[in-house]
C-alpha cells in the first residue's frame, strides 16, 4: 500500500468521516449480513476516533496535574 506524501490535503478529522461514509455504502451493499456487521463496526470505532481526536486537539484541552 502505498503512502501519501505528508502533506495532507484535507484533515484526519476529514478523512476519518470520509472511510466511515465508505465503509457503511459498501455495508449497505452486502449480501452477508456477517460481514455488513463488520464493516458498520468498523464504521462506528472511525467515527469514535474522529471525535477522540477532536476532543485531543481542541484547545480547551488540559494537561492532568
């Protein structure tokens, strides 16, 4: 798999809401309901990741003392 060179066109944020968009149009398309149930879980850890990641770059953010 080949990666993309560092500079980003677009946002993590950005990018994991676009894979959580494809992962659950190809779920809706899956005969199997096994693995349409895979690919929609796959969907929500992306969408839980993107909010993590809001949350750890938003400025409010603070250090644990």
């Amino acid at each position: 798999m080949a990666r993309r060179p560092s500079g980003h066109s677009s946002t993590l944020e950005f990018r994991l809401a676009q894979e959580a968009i494809n992962l659950r149009t190809q779920a809706k398309e899956m005969p199997l309901r096994v693995r349409r149930n895979e690919l929609l879980r796959k969907a929500r850890q992306i969408d839980v990741a993107g909010e993590v990641n809001k949350w750890l770059t938003s400025p409010g953010l603070q250090a644990p003392s």
